[in-house]
C-alpha cells in the first residue's frame, strides 16, 4: 500500500540531513537503547540559543511521519500475517479476552498507536459502538481523519523548548487526550485499575 502524504504537509516530510534522527542514532549506539521523547527534548534543548530554530521543527516533523510509516507498514505486515490474536497464551490476548467477556463497566486506554485492541475485541465479539466508546487513544493513532500522520510525539509542556520546537509539546497536539482528564471521568471512581506494559523513560 502507498502512503499518500498531503501536499500541504509534503516540505515538512523529508529533510537531509537530520540533525534529530543522527542525535537519535548515535544515542541509541552509545546507550544500547533509547527514549525517543526525551531525546527529542534533549536535542531541543542544544538548540535553545538558536537564532533560526525552522529546521528543528522540520526535523521532528520528519521524525513523526518516518515513525509514523514505520509503525503502520509494520502493522499492516502483522495484519495480513494474521499475527494478531494468534497467541492465545500471552497475557494481553487473555487479559482482553477477560475484558470482553466481563459484565461490569470497563474502559481501555491505550498509548498504543494501533487498534490493536480493537481487532482483539472485535474478535470477541464486541459491537463496534461498544469498542469506540470504550477505548480511548492517549496520543492518537495512525489511522487519522484527512492526516495520515495523526500521531502525538513528543514531551509535556517546557517553556524553552516551546520557543524552539512547539510541536514537540504534546499538549499542542489536538489529538492528544490529557490524563487529568481521564482521571476525572473515570479513573477516580474505578475499582480497579489494571496497568499493562510500561515505559523505561525518566
């Protein structure tokens, strides 16, 4: 499948060299592993003395679709592999299962960019208005409205990074749902709380 890119956003896809994606890389290669949020935040931050900061907003800009891609070939693969579901013995296969099945109120959120949960909860069996109304994207997800890169990248908010790169902000993003939020619509009142996976960043 291509990947159409709108023509509006097609200057701020490509950019050669990238700074960011070679402070990235080198990172990764003297650490073994790498936090990509932080290290965008890292990189802004060498940069707030800058008289011209555009290409840094280009860079990311660049990042976000080049993960963008990235994540959706690699779930398009996994799709048409019919890999998802086909576990049954991993704990998010049964976890899901349990939620499907379950006769009390639930809700799923998910930092996922993929509807992974979704496939697995259509395969249970449950309705598609069901599904839409109880699983919420925290930073959005590859399948965007009219924006095939409807992806929230980047830090909370840091007022000299705002001055360099706004975008690396995840609060600017219109799809990015804040935690508060959610903590007063359900969480508070939740009798139980299941977290699954975690992140090894700061």
């Amino acid at each position: 499948d291509e990947i159409l890119i709108q023509e509006k956003d097609a200057s701020k896809m490509q950019i050669v060299p990238n700074g960011l994606a070679r402070y990235i890389a080198d990172f990764e290669e003297h650490n073994k592993w790498v936090d990509l949020e932080l290290c965008v935040r890292d990189y802004c931050k060498k940069h707030v003395n800058d008289t011209d900061t555009a290409i840094i907003e280009k860079e990311f800009y660049a990042l976000r679709f080049f993960l963008y891609n990235f994540i959706s070939r690699s779930y398009r693969a996994r799709i048409g592999a019919r890999e998802i579901g086909r576990n049954n013995t991993e704990v998010s296969y049964v976890l899901i299962d349990s939620i499907a099945h379950s006769k009390t109120d639930w809700n799923i959120w998910s930092f996922n960019y993929t509807k992974i949960c979704e496939d697995l909860l259509k395969g249970f069996g449950v309705e598609d208005a069901e599904i839409n109304n109880r699983v919420h994207h925290i930073h959005g997800t590859i399948y965007g409205e009219n924006d095939n890169t409807n992806i929230v990248l980047g830090i909370g908010y840091d007022g000299e990074i705002m001055k360099v790169c706004p975008e690396a902000i995840k609060s600017q993003w219109k799809n990015y749902t804040q935690l508060k939020k959610l903590y007063d619509k359900h969480i508070q009142d939740a009798e139980h709380i299941i977290i699954m996976g975690h992140s090894v960043g700061d």
